[in-house]
C-alpha cells in the first residue's frame, strides 16, 4: 500500500458515515479526500456557512438559467476561483462543461487538476443538475 504524503491530509467520508465496530468515523486520504472535498465545495452555497461565508461555489443560482456561452463561462470562472481559493492542495488545470445532454436538464462538470508537490494529474465529473423528486 502507497502511503499518501502528509500533505494531502485526511478527512470525514462525505456524507457522513459510522463504524459501530471502531466507534468511530469513515475516514477518506488521498484523491478520494480532494475529490470529496471539491464536491462539498461546489454544492455549497455562498453564506451557508457560519464561520466561512466565502466559502462555497453559487453554482445553483444559475441551474435555472439558459445556458449560453456567457453562462458557461460565468460557471467555468466560479468554480475555477473556487478551487482556488478553498482547495489550496490542487492546481486546476482544465475545466469543461459538457452539455451533451443539456436537452434533459444534465451539465457534466468535467474537472482536470494537479495534486500540489506530487504533480499527480487527476480528473473528476461533477454532475450539475437537479434529480427529480419523482421516487417518492
């Protein structure tokens, strides 16, 4: 097992999960922590936390906008100020939004970055969209 440097730090599973054996929380390392923490980033809304009121994204004030190339590049440029600003272990190198399915209401967030002193090179999908509440 490769061990991840200090660096990259550790954090809660997201969300939140429980081992009764261990009484204790689900921990993420590594690319999974990033990964995780970037998601939390960007489905958070400005202000919605107590402490840190510019932390988070604003990404669902636009969900209900046309998307034209204004949007998109209003969407492009918030989540790479984001990144950062709030996830200082990353360098975002590319961010695309795919909107091949734009007609059912679905923009994939397409995100390439480099993990800071390791120069390891990742890329994540961040679905941007509403899931219907129609299973209830």
């Amino acid at each position: 097992m490769r061990k991840e440097p200090d660096f990259i730090g550790r954090g809660w599973s997201f969300p939140p999960d429980f081992d009764k054996n261990n009484r204790s929380v689900s921990m993420t390392t590594g690319r999974e922590d990033i990964e995780r923490s970037i998601e939390i980033l960007l489905g958070t809304i400005k202000g919605e936390r107590v402490m840190r009121p510019d932390y988070g994204s604003n990404l669902d004030e636009m969900i209900f906008e046309s998307f034209d190339q204004s949007i998109k590049t209003y969407l492009k440029s918030s989540i790479e100020t984001a990144i950062l600003y709030h996830e200082p272990r990353v360098e975002t190198l590319r961010v695309e939004l795919n909107d091949k399915e734009i007609y059912e209401g679905k923009i994939l967030i397409e995100i390439e970055y480099a993990i800071r002193g390791t120069n390891s090179r990742f890329n994540m999908v961040y679905p941007y969209y509403i899931n219907e509440g129609t299973e209830i």
